[in-house]
C-alpha cells in the first residue's frame, strides 16, 4: 500500500502468538541471559514467582505475527526506528493477541514517507502487556 492509501487510525488486528516455554528460554539463554528468564528456581524467588518471558522476545513474538498481516506490501522501503515498553510481565504459554494502528503520517520527500505505528499487545486475560511505536518509510506514488 503506498503512503498516499494510508490513513490515520487504519488498523489490523495481529493474530495470536503463544509464548512457548522452550522458545523462550532458548531465546533467553542466546540474548538475555538473566536468572528471570532461564533459571526456574531463582524466577520462583522473585515477585513474579515464575519465569518470565524476556521482553524482546515477547514483542518479537507480537511483531511476527503482525506482519503476516502485510500492511504496506511491497511499498514498505524500510524501518526508521521502534520505542517499546513494557507494561506487564509475560509467562510461559500466554497468549498475546493485540492491534496495529497507524498513529502518524509525514511525507518526507517525493519518493516516501513516514509511518508510525502503534502496536498494543495484551495477554490471554485482555491486559496489555506492552505497547511500541515503530515508524517505518513507505514509498510514495510516482508523479
């Protein structure tokens, strides 16, 4: 889709994605490698009382399955940058579903422009879990 079919507020809806207990240790024990993420007795000590998924891992998790979605097609160029935060704790074989929405358009140039978009996600008991701007460039039209 090229910048000029956007509109503000378009939404997707992303599809489920089931956080695995095996993944997320794995990926845990490859690119956060703290004891909340990959020991089961220490995790048990902690506020949480359980392992909890890296953070990373679950927007990433989320991402994926947004863009199956495909939004842009084959007009995305590239993304500029992404901002997540994490606003709860996610656990083993949670369920993370959540929306896409188009929160910023600036056309930067005659060839593309600026998309930002805003992700929610939240578990399996409708809380959300976390939230991330990303912008991504988009091509434009040719005149």
């Amino acid at each position: 889709m090229y910048f000029e079919d956007l509109k503000l507020h378009m939404t997707v809806d992303i599809a489920p994605a089931v956080i695995r207990k095996e993944k997320m240790v794995a990926f845990a024990k490859d690119y956060d490698p703290i004891p909340l993420h990959t020991d089961e007795e220490y995790a048990k000590t902690t506020r949480f009382g359980q392992l909890i998924a890296p953070g990373v891992m679950s927007f990433m998790s989320v991402w994926a399955k947004y863009l199956e979605s495909d939004f842009f097609g084959s007009e995305l160029v590239a993304g500029k940058s992404t901002k997540i935060e994490w606003i709860r704790p996610v656990f083993a074989d949670d369920v993370l579903t959540g929306t896409a929405e188009i929160t910023g358009l600036t056309e930067r140039n005659p060839r593309n422009g600026l998309v930002e978009i805003t992700v929610r996600a939240y578990n399996q008991n409708g809380e959300l879990v976390l939230t991330d701007v990303t912008e991504a460039i988009v091509k434009r039209r040719e005149v």
